[in-house]
C-alpha cells in the first residue's frame, strides 16, 4: 500500500449509514483507511465530520476506490476547480469524464461551487457561461467543454428524513408481506399533503391499469388534480379508448369474459381516433367521453405517449422517436415531487433513470423483479410494493377522497 487520499464527509452520517457504506466499501475493494477526525453530531439536527485517510495498493487502485467513495458523497480534503476536456465531436466525450449520479451534485468552479442543473444518472456535466448543465451524450455537442474526473466534483447522497413520513417509515426492500391497507393510507396522506405544499406529482403506468379495472380511479384522480404530468406508451392510451368506445380491453369486458370479435376492438379504437385527427378532436367531436385520456386532456396536464416497436397505429399524439420521447419525458419530469409507478416495467426503469435520488418514488406491482430491477438500475429511492394495481389503485383514489372530505376512518383488519 503506497499511495495515500484524505477524503472528509459531512451530514447525517450514522443514521443515514453513510459511514458504514463507505468503510465497507474501501474494505471490500481491498484498500485501507484510517480515521483522523471523526466529529459525532449530539442532537436529532446536528450533523457529522469525518476525515479519512484511504490507501491504495497504487495510485490506480486509490482512483477506483475514491471513484466509488465519490458516489457515496465523500470528497477529497483539498479539493481544486473541477477539471474540463473539449469534446472532438457530436455526441463524443473526452476521455475520463464525469459519469453524474441521480443525487444533487455541485462542481466547483472558479473558486465557488455551482449546482448541476437537472442532475440525473448516466450524464455529463458541461459548463456553459457559469454554469454546470447535465447533458446526456445524444446532446453533447462539438467544442462543450465536458467534466472530466471527480476532483471538483462533490455529491450529496439523501439522508433520513429528520421528520417521519412514509417514505422516511418504509425501506427499499421489495416483500409482498407488508400491510397494504396500512400503507395505502399512509401514501394517501403523502399524496395529499404534497399537493397541499403545491408539489408535483407525476403517474408512470402501463396497459395493465386498463385491463385490471384501475382506469376509472386514475381518471378521478387526474379529474380531482392530484395528477400533474402522465407518462405512459401507445397502449395504455389505446386501451383506455377502447374501453370507452366498445366497453374492452384487449377483447375483454368489464367481467373479463372475452367478447366476439373484441380482438379487433382496439384496432376500431385507433381507426376512431385517426379519424378525428387526434384524441383532443375526439372529445370536441363527442366521440369520446370519459376515460384516463379524456380527463388528462379535459385537465390540460402534460402528457407523454412514448411509442415502442410493438404499438399498433400508433394514435396521433404518440412520440414514435425514442430520444425526442425521452427529451419530452425529461422535461415533463422537472420540478417533480413524487413520482407513481404502476404496472410497467420497462416505463418505470425509463423514468428512474430521469429522476433526481431526492424525488419520492413509488413503484407498484404484481411482479416483484421490476421493482428489483429499477432499483439495481440506481433509483435506490425507490419504494416497492407487490400488489395487484387493479385493487391498489380504487383504494388509493378512496383514501384521498376520504382525507379530503375529513370523514372519520372506519376500522379495517390489516
């Protein structure tokens, strides 16, 4: 062991078990550390330092592990101006920049820190007239000057909350053996308390909110404004069409009994659709009159049908380019508070990988491996509850219209 990095941290660091990720981080990558000043906050508000001094077997072994620390929110002690590299070309990098976390970061530039703007997973950090810009690779343009390594570059990890919510009460875990009712309630009062402090709240589902029955307590609760931005694909807007036009999905009705010919319903739907021009002319027209579509469009919320190499049609308002797709996504997304994943996969991984560590997430579904798997993708702020969203979602909708009537709540078994 010959090369040698004091690294500082500050913050909520036992709780929070920061400090115990980094030890065993340095241990489990082979390195040492010793602990020069470690400086414990007495009360709930008070923060903690620490100053520690890591050793590396070279100094390529040091820059692997201060790399992973860096994630964790530790900092080199005697940090200098972030360093830049000039990209050769669109959409090409310099060699060893930045790759940004999904946690708020700050670059210190010209002897100040400046915050990452919009700071997501898996992108660089230009800096642009003062200012420190993520930007995905598709954007990075000729001539931007590109972050490289991790000196200047400080990030700050989320911390338990000093105030229990529900979100500071549950743990990242994935289980089905949790309490649903209990926690339906406890999200309800999150929901409304955040539109209350005039927070965002932005709706990820798939198809199977459709076809489950759960369609109507989502149109409520876009119709009550408790849904500020949609993210969904070609299907479930197809669907929540069909369901209106022909009472199916998929060629099922309401009581799940597969209808004659319904197999071809949705492709009426879309025709119905294609026909008017748009979903908004449909409903000027009066062709369509309810549904998840309807009352996002009656609402004016933002609403994003990204489109797949699967879709039929596709209807008019879906974005069939996937990086323009994407774009809109992350635009749609700024300024969220909360974000509800329900019953999709692939559009729940897509979003977790836009969103900021401190948005509060929630990600139901019947199959545990999508929560596993956004969180193995970095969204370790992620909640996961397995449950059907067809029985989820109307209790939810029932809880926040019972909240918001101040009506007395009725004992339930767990």
């Amino acid at each position: 062991m010959s090369e040698i990095a004091d690294i500082e941290m500050q913050g909520h660091l036992i709780d929070s078990q920061m400090m115990t990720r980094v030890l065993d981080k340095i241990m489990d990558m082979g390195g040492e550390f010793e602990i020069k000043n470690f400086q414990i906050g007495q009360k709930k508000n008070d923060t903690s330092y620490v100053q520690i001094t890591v050793t590396g077997e070279d100094e390529a072994h040091l820059d692997r592990i201060l790399l992973e620390l860096h994630a964790l929110g530790a900092r080199l002690v005697e940090m200098e101006d972030v360093k830049t590299g000039v990209s050769p070309g669109d959409m090409v990098v310099p060699r060893g920049f930045y790759s940004t976390t999904n946690h708020p970061t700050y670059v210190r530039y010209q002897g100040s820190w400046v915050e990452v703007e919009h700071n997501h997973m898996d992108c660089q950090v230009v800096l642009q007239d003062g200012r420190a810009i993520c930007t995905p690779i598709g954007h990075i343009k000729k001539g931007d000057r590109v972050v490289i390594g991790t000196s200047g570059v400080k990030v700050v990890p989320p911390e338990r909350p000093r105030v229990k919510t529900f979100f500071g009460f549950m743990s990242n875990e994935v289980s089905s053996e949790r309490p649903s009712g209990e926690l339906v309630r406890q999200l309800a009062a999150e929901i409304v308390q955040t539109k209350k402090a005039g927070g965002k709240i932005a709706v990820v589902c798939g198809p199977a909110l459709v076809h489950t029955g759960a369609a109507p307590a989502l149109a409520r609760l876009i119709r009550d404004g408790y849904v500020d931005v949609l993210l969904a694909g070609n299907a479930v807007a197809v669907h929540d069409i069909e369901r209106q036009l022909f009472g199916t999905s998929l060629g099922m009705n309401c009581q799940g009994n597969a209808i004659s010919g319904g197999h071809r319903n949705h492709l009426y739907a879309i025709s119905e659709i294609m026909a008017s021009g748009s979903i908004k002319n449909a409903i000027a027209e009066g062709k369509l009159k309810g549904g998840i579509m309807y009352e996002a469009t009656q609402k004016g919320i933002a609403y994003i049908l990204a489109g797949s190499i699967r879709d039929d049609g596709p209807l008019p308002e879906v974005i069939t380019d996937t990086v323009k797709a994407k774009d809109a996504m992350d635009q749609a997304l700024r300024g969220v508070d909360m974000t509800i994943m329900l019953g999709t996969m692939l559009h729940s991984i897509a979003v977790g990988n836009l969103l900021p560590s401190y948005v509060k997430t929630i990600c139901v579904d019947i199959n545990p491996s999508t929560v596993t798997k956004l969180m193995d993708r970095g969204s370790a702020q992620a909640i996961g509850l397995v449950t059907d969203i067809g029985i989820f979602l109307p209790r939810l909708a029932e809880e926040i219209e019972r909240l918001e009537s101040g009506a007395e709540e009725k004992e339930r078994p767990c």
